[in-house]
C-alpha cells in the first residue's frame, strides 16, 4: 500500500488554513506557511545521525517532532503533501550555486520540485535554506516575480522557446534579489530526480567530508516580514528592505538557547554540534 501523509499534522504543523483544493492561492499560502514554521538545518549531520528519507520517518522527524530539516527531508514531505492534495508534482534536481563561479560546475545535491497548474509550470522549492521563496515561481518566464518576501527571477541559458520549451542543454539559474543585488541561488535543467538520485545525493550531502553540511551550522526559518538565519557562531534578522541585524554566540548554552527561542528546535542541556565552527575554544 503507498505511503500517505497525515494532511491533518501537516496543515497544524504549519500553522496553514487554506482551502485544500489544488489552485495556485492555496498552493502559494502553503508554501509560504512551510518556510515560516518549518525551519531549514542541517543539525542531524553534525549530531552524526542518519537522515532517513523513508516518507514515514520524514514525517515524524518534521511533524510530530516539530523539527526541521533540509532539502530532501522538506521538499520530500511537501512532494508527498502535494500530491495527496492533488496537485501534479514532480521532484527536480538541481546544483546549488550560491557563492559559486558561473564556470565551476557544482554537484547535483539540491532538489526542488515542479507544480504544473492548468497547464503553467511552477518552481517550489521550501528547503533552500535561509532564500527559500515563499510561494511558487513560474517557470515559464523570465520576468522579475515578486514573492512575500525577496523578488526572484530565473535566467536562461540555452535554447528556449517562447512557452518555456527547451533542448537538452538549456539551463535555468534561479536568482533572488537581495537590497540592489541579484544573487544566483540555483541551477536547474528541469530533469526529474528520482527517489534512487535523491538517495545518493543525500548520502553525499549528510556524510562525505567535503559537504558543507558537516562543516557548518545552518538554521533558518521565514518571518512574516523577513528571515532568521543561524551560520555557525553568527544569528541575524532580516527585515524587508534585506538589512540584518547580527548577533554574536559565545557559549553552546546560548546557541541552544537562541535555537529554541527563534526556531522551536529544542535539545537537551549539554549537546554539542560537532563541526569546525563551532570550536569554542578558538577566538572569533
């Protein structure tokens, strides 16, 4: 028997009341309501667990322990949500490219998903961290679209045609607007990414050394007028006009203290996220 959500948990999870018929509003609430209560990190990697995608664990870790995760887990529990709901939805690949030279080709380890509505293609995609948009993007434009919170564009590369169509090689580049800047997030083909890809690259991503995941802490969840972001040793908030206001941690007390303060993610006294930013001991 296939595996389906508890859309019940989910809609109280997020905090969501939209209608539950597949139209782009409701799709556009959800999202938005998912990135504000659901936070993005990655403290699994660093705590040494295994992050399972079977749909069940994914759904409990995100749901009824009301923590938060990153793209496979997030992306995969609204994959499931979408179509129980029924939407037409599809898993895509992706290279994230925040940071990155157009000329250096990342890894596929980013997913992100495609909601087709009365026949107009839409990227959604809530586990991109502390930019992931907060409603549905179409992806048949190249238009600037105003979000809740940043603008965004998608930039292409390659052959298209006028109604979105494209050859095997052409690219999308996601960009977000931050203040006066455009900066590039994400790099999609529009392939699929089956649940054997999505495997591997998880794999990748939670255990291989050169992940950025077990290098740095990274939390982050939307607010209503704007982002809280947790990088290592540094919390910010973001407004709307894409200033930060920055704190400073100096204990692993206090970390722990701001991430059940800010993101509803609580632990227990004493634990410690093994990576190299957070050495305590090190001057800052």
């Amino acid at each position: 028997m296939a595996w389906t959500p508890d859309l019940n948990a989910y809609f109280d999870r997020i905090g969501c009341s939209a209608d539950r018929v597949p139209t782009l509003a409701n799709l556009n609430a959800l999202v938005c309501a998912h990135v504000q209560a659901v936070p993005f990190e990655n403290l699994d990697v660093l705590l040494g667990r295994h992050i399972d995608l079977n749909p069940a664990s994914v759904e409990r870790k995100l749901i009824a322990d009301r923590r938060g995760g990153y793209c496979f887990e997030q992306n995969s529990l609204l994959l499931h949500v979408l179509t129980a709901l029924g939407y037409d939805a599809v898993p895509l690949s992706a290279r994230v490219r925040k940071g990155r030279p157009r000329d250096f080709t990342p890894p596929r380890t980013h997913m992100a998903l495609q909601v087709t509505l009365e026949d107009r293609p839409y990227l959604v995609d809530v586990g991109i961290g502390a930019l992931s948009p907060t409603c549905a993007l179409r992806l048949d434009t190249t238009d600037i679209q105003q979000t809740p919170h940043e603008p965004r564009r998608l930039a292409r590369e390659g052959a298209w045609t006028d109604d979105g169509r494209r050859d095997p090689e052409a690219r999308l580049f996601h960009h977000v607007r931050l203040g006066d800047e455009w900066i590039e997030l994400c790099e999609l083909t529009l392939e699929q990414m089956p649940a054997i890809d999505r495997e591997v690259a998880n794999w990748y991503t939670s255990t291989h050394p050169d992940s950025n995941f077990k290098h740095h802490l990274m939390v982050a969840r939307g607010t209503d007028d704007g982002r809280v972001t947790l990088i290592d040793r540094t919390f910010k908030r973001r407004g709307p006009n894409g200033k930060s206001d920055k704190t400073q941690i100096n204990s692993p007390t206090q970390l722990l203290e701001l991430l059940d303060r800010h993101f509803g993610l609580t632990f227990p006294t004493g634990t410690e996220f093994n990576c190299p930013a957070l050495d305590w001991s090190a001057p800052r």
